[in-house]
C-alpha cells in the first residue's frame, strides 16, 4: 500500500463476508496494531482518502474507526498535519522481541522432565478402540451406570450450602467415615475416618506429597520398573530419584553402604508390584518398615489394584504394620470403578493429616461435592462391594480368554503368565527387540499397550508388554488378539523393508 503523507499500513486485511462489519475490523486491526507496537507512538497515519482508496471501503467506515480509536486515546488529530498515534499507550507496547517471562528453574525441570517420560509414549489410545489392550482401562460394561446415575440424581438437584458450597478440604465426613470402613474392611489398614483426606485421585495425592515432604535435592527411592505418575511428582520437585530393582520378593532394599546420603521417601506397590504384579513378601515388608524407622524416611504406599485380586491371599498393607508412623497409603476408585469419576483417598498419621489438606486445598480443591456424595451412598450401601465380586469374576473370564487367545495365535512373540491381581498380564518378547518400538507400531495398527521400556529407570529387563484384559469380552477376545497379531505382522514386513 503506497502511503500518502503518511506511514504505510501492512496487514490490514478486512473480511467483507464477515459478520462483524467492516469499521469494527478496521477499528480493531489498528487498535492491535497500536498496542503490540507495529505503530509506534508518534506515527502519522494515511489520510482518510488514501485508506478509502487503498483498503475499497468507503469514507464512513475510515472516518469511524478513526473517531472510535480517537475517543479511546489511541489516536491524535492535528489540525492541518493529519491524524498520529497518541502517546497515551506507549508504555502498552512490549520492548522487542517480544517474549514470555521464562519458566522458574524448578519449572522449567517440571517441564523438560515430562517432555523425556511423556513426548515419545507410543501408548495414546483412542478411547473409541473398545477392545484396547491399555493396561489401566476398566471394562465399561461392567460400570454399574443405573445404581450410579441413580445416586448422583439424589444429589445433583440440592441446593443446600453443603452441596452447593465451598467443601471441607479433608473431604465430605460421611464419605471419609465410609472410605474408613472399607480400607479397614478390605485392606485391614486400622485407621479412622480422621487420618482420610479424599483426593480427586492418586496422581494429586503423589503431588501434594512430594511438596509437602520434599526439599529439591532430597533424595527419592522409586521402583526399578515403576510407576511413572509417582516418580515424575517427586522429580517436579527437583529431586532425584534412584531406583532398585525388583525380585520374586518386592522391591529390593536400596545399599545403605554405598556412602550415599540415605532417602528422604521410598514410593512402593507392595500389594500389587507395577507392573511387573509381584506382591512383596511378609518378610520383605518388615525390612522396609525397619529401613524407614533406621533412616528417619518416609514410605509412601501405593495401593494400586489391591481390590482386584483373583486368587491367593491379600497380604497386609505398610500401613497397618508400621507403628513407628512413617507410612502413608494412597488409594483410588479409579479401577474398581472408574478412572474418570476422579475420586481417591490418602491415608496418613495424625500429625500429617491437617498439613496435608491445607496443602492439598492450594494445590487443588477437593473433588466436586456431588460426586463426593454419590461415592458415600455407594459405599455405605454396600454397592462397592458387590461391584467387586462381579467384576473379579468379569476379570478373571478375560484374563483366561487372553491368555488362550495369545496361546492359540501369538505364542511364538509373546510369553505371558496368569496374574493373581490387576488389570493386564506382562507379555514377554521372544524376540529381543525394543519393546517401545513394538508399542509404537502396535498403536500405528489401531492396537494400543503399554510397554515395560518406558517403566525402566536403568535396569536391564527382557522387552515387553504390558497386556490389559479388562477392557476385552471374553467373547471377543479372540478378533482382538488376532487384530494385535496382525499389526503385529504390518509393523514387522515395514521395518524388515526399510
């Protein structure tokens, strides 16, 4: 655009099939323009007529942008010399380049740390895929939707201060007290509905956790496989994480004659390892209560698929053996249930419980209310437990039909084994490739797994996978293992060729 006794006008674009009319977008394409400072302060604009003849509008649609930006104070007429930008927003404009305010240091970590666990995960899953084999996916039919709509239609219509108010950030009382009943029935833990505080899942209660017992630097002991969710909260907070391999028994205790600084936290899943599905044993448990009573550390507890066991004993938890109080359980109605009602709970001894709700109501508030009462009725009517015994009865059908099915038609990539508890099955590579890569394919197919590669800290484990049954009929298993067999197959002919 030629400028006439004023500076050039670049960008301005009007949309003349746009509903906002054309003054409007005129108006405020230079009012931007103005505040980012493309027209710095001091600019003298084209005349009206030019503007009229270089942008095919007419007069009256210049003349009221110019008045609208001219009240505003972005604009400045001098009499005889023409129309300039007022020196009334130049602080407005940013100092180029133009820039963000850099992340904190302890941001900036948080961040590249999820960029290396999460950017290359090849386990995306499209939760449309009704027969994926995602380890953590319940089976949907299985969700007792007419008892739970039911409960929530109790609630959802109250307008009363406790529905529709703030909440207490230690959770509803009622539903602590139920939460208290169940873990004391199921998992014998022998607390009180006091030492509760009701979460809107494990992944809060691992980050309020982390800030409430963590220093940056303070060293953290995770699970060599583990869980990926509890160590990225504690490595957010800058501190590092060692791992130790995992046996027949559990985990295995860290070398306390290494000269290294002993950990502040050891994160565990003695009731169900993850993922690997080892329960530590009777004896493995003592020396890890022994370790955090010899060291001064604490031992978060991960309760995870503890509920859904299908065969043997379930041994008891840290919790109900500590006496020193260095324990603390987290549990979730995420599998027993299901992951998107976002309810969970964390256990804790007395003098952590009031520090651990005012935390935890900074970092985020407890779960809606509602759902919050629904979850109390459900469980004070013994629903839960009878959605239990279906569902282990539900489970342990697909868990056969998978393994059959694997036996019948993959049985030359994979070994697996029956699990006594849990959602999925680690199925073994016969062949040593990267299991990541297998994964990465596999989901390039339309079938979606986990694999154990991206569960390692350092430790060298033979490739696989981890196979989800729950979220397959067992009618149905056998169309779905063929359909991994198949990409299976797709994946394998395009790498041999490339």
């Amino acid at each position: 655009m030629k400028s006439a006794g004023g500076r050039l006008l670049a960008g301005l674009e009007l949309d003349r099939a746009a509903a906002q009319p054309l003054h409007q977008q005129l108006y405020a394409q230079l009012r931007t323009q103005i505040l980012t400072g493309t027209l710095p302060t001091g600019t003298r604009l084209p005349s009206t007529r030019t503007l009229v003849t270089e942008l095919g509008v007419s007069r009256i649609t210049v003349v009221s942008a110019f008045e609208q930006l001219t009240a505003e104070g972005f604009l400045r007429s001098r009499a005889g010399d023409g129309t300039y930008v007022d020196t009334l927003w130049s602080d407005a404009a940013p100092q180029r380049p133009m820039s963000r305010p850099p992340l904190s240091e302890r941001g900036a970590a948080t961040s590249s740390r999820g960029t290396d666990l999460f950017s290359e995960a090849p386990h995306v899953w499209a939760p449309a895929e009704t027969e994926s084999f995602v380890a953590s996916q319940v089976a949907s039919s299985a969700f007792p939707a007419a008892t739970w709509k039911r409960l929530l239609g109790r609630h959802a219509g109250r307008t009363d201060p406790l529905a529709i108010g703030y909440s207490d950030p230690h959770g509803h009382r009622p539903l602590r007290e139920a939460i208290a009943d169940y873990v004391n029935d199921v998992r014998g833990l022998g607390c009180t509905a006091d030492q509760i505080v009701v979460t809107s899942g494990a992944q809060q209660a691992f980050n309020v956790l982390a800030v409430l017992l963590l220093d940056a630097g303070d060293p953290v002991v995770v699970e060599d496989p583990g869980h990926i969710s509890g160590r990225l909260a504690f490595q957010s907070q800058g501190c590092p994480v060692r791992g130790v391999p995992v046996d027949n028994e559990g985990a295995v205790l860290p070398d306390e004659h290494d000269g290294a600084p002993p950990a502040r936290l050891a994160c565990l899943t003695p009731a169900r390892h993850h993922p690997l599905g080892i329960a530590m044993s009777p004896a493995r448990r003592a020396e890890w209560i022994a370790w955090a009573q010899r060291n001064g550390s604490w031992i978060v507890e991960d309760d995870c698929d503890s509920e859904l066991r299908y065969r043997g004993k379930l041994l008891p938890t840290l919790f109900g053996l500590d006496l020193s109080r260095q324990v603390i359980t987290v549990g979730s109605f995420s599998k027993v249930l299901a992951p998107s009602i976002r309810l969970g709970y964390c256990v804790l001894p007395e003098d952590l419980v009031e520090p651990f709700a005012s935390a935890s109501s900074v970092i985020g508030r407890p779960p809606a209310m509602v759902l919050q009462l629904a979850l109390t009725d459900f469980l004070a009517e013994g629903h839960l437990h009878s959605h239990l015994r279906r569902t282990r009865r539900l489970y342990a059908a697909r868990q056969d039909a998978l393994l059959d099915a694997i036996d019948q038609q993959m049985s030359h990539r994979v070994q697996a084994g029956p699990v006594d508890a849990g959602l999925h099955v680690m199925g073994w590579l016969r062949e040593p490739v990267d299991d990541i890569e297998v994964a990465r394919g596999l989901a390039a197919g339309g079938v979606y797994t986990y694999p154990l590669g991206e569960y390692k800290l350092t430790r060298q484990l033979p490739p696989a996978l981890l196979i989800g049954f729950a979220g397959t009929a067992a009618e149905h298993m056998p169309q779905a293992v063929g359909r991994m067999a198949a990409a299976w197959d797709r994946w394998e002919r395009t790498t041999a060729g490339s």
